[in-house]
C-alpha cells in the first residue's frame, strides 16, 4: 500500500490592495514592442500607465471613485483617442472576480531576481452557460502571478480577450520590476470626464 500525500491547501486568491506602488515594463510580443509600466494605488483607486510619449504605444486604466476609466493617446493604427468610462466599478468589484480565480499552482518567474509566485486564472465568459455545447465569447481573460508569501504582491499578468481588443494577438503582458506596499499617485486625466 502506498502512503497518500496529502495536498497542500490553495492558497488565498489575489487581491489588489488599496495602497501600492510598483515599476515594471508593458510588452506586446506580437508587434515587438515593450514599453515602461507603472501601475499605483491609494485609498482603493488605483492607475496603470504604459509607454508615454515618445513610445510606440501610451495608455492609462484607471478605477478612480467607482468608474472604471481607459485612455489610450498612442496605439499603432489608432486614430480616435476617446476616454471610455465604466461606472460601477470599483477595487471591491476586481477583488470579487479575483475570488472567482482558479489556483494554476506554485511557480517560479525565472528572472532576476528569481520570484516565487502562485499562478491564478481569472476570466469573464459570455453568456454564462451551464457545461455543453454553447458559443462563449472569453470577453477578459487573464494569468496572475502573486507573490508566493503575499497574494497583494502583483509580479505579473497575462491578459488576453476582449479588453486587448487593439491588439491583433489579444494578448499583452505586465511584468513588475518592484512592487511596494506604500500609497501611489492616482491622477484622473484632463481628457476623461470626472466621476458623477
């Protein structure tokens, strides 16, 4: 008879913090492009921005008092630059889809320094459909890599689907450099209607 191990315990799922800080690099491997990335937080607002000006590609996505904000200045083949906004959305609705996360498992990110992460899952499907032969549409998708030891350490992300929609690959990657648990800069731009 052999002896059973018994599994460990899934960890925690991700959740963002309402104050962080962290540097990092944006990259969209299909059009060869990789760009610096910062990603911040205070008081449960939060704000990434990828590129800047004199980079291939600029953006923010920020939630910023309960809407969800995208601006895009700069995009290969883009020429509207509207700030779109989601109202309802807030740091407590992303931590809600992060409990719906699936445990992928125990990792190692082999960089430099060399992270020790748990892999997780996350995705919107549309329509929810009980299991069988239906069209689903993966509207967001994504791979969190957390620290190992802290599941508000974010050192990496896939997304993929929908929400990558200027992308022809629809898929791009966020890859932190550092991650600090200490209040950012959140700042709504000019362009982008203030919440009501």
């Amino acid at each position: 008879m052999t002896a059973r191990q018994e599994a460990s315990p899934t960890p925690p799922p991700p959740r963002l913090p309402r104050d962080f800080r962290g540097k990092g690099k944006w990259i969209v491997r299909d059009l060869g492009i990789t760009v610096p990335f910062t990603w911040e937080g205070r008081g449960g607002d939060s704000q990434m921005t990828a590129g800047g000006p004199g980079y291939p590609i600029w953006f923010t996505n920020l939630i910023y008092h309960d809407t969800l904000y995208t601006l895009t200045y700069k995009w290969p083949g883009l020429n509207e630059h509207p700030c779109s906004r989601i109202p309802g959305f807030n740091l407590e609705s992303l931590n809600q889809g992060f409990e719906k996360a699936r445990y992928v498992g125990p990792e190692t990110l082999r960089r430099t320094p060399q992270r020790r992460v748990n892999h997780w899952r996350v995705g919107v499907v549309l329509p929810e459909l009980p299991p069988g032969n239906y069209p689903r549409l993966p509207l967001a998708l994504g791979d969190i890599y957390v620290d190992e030891a802290n599941r508000g350490t974010f050192w990496q992300v896939l997304q993929f689907g929908v929400q990558n929609l200027y992308d022809p690959e629809l898929d791009e990657w966020l890859v932190m450099d550092t991650f600090e648990h200490r209040p950012g800069t959140v700042t709504l731009p000019q362009r982008c209607e203030p919440p009501r």
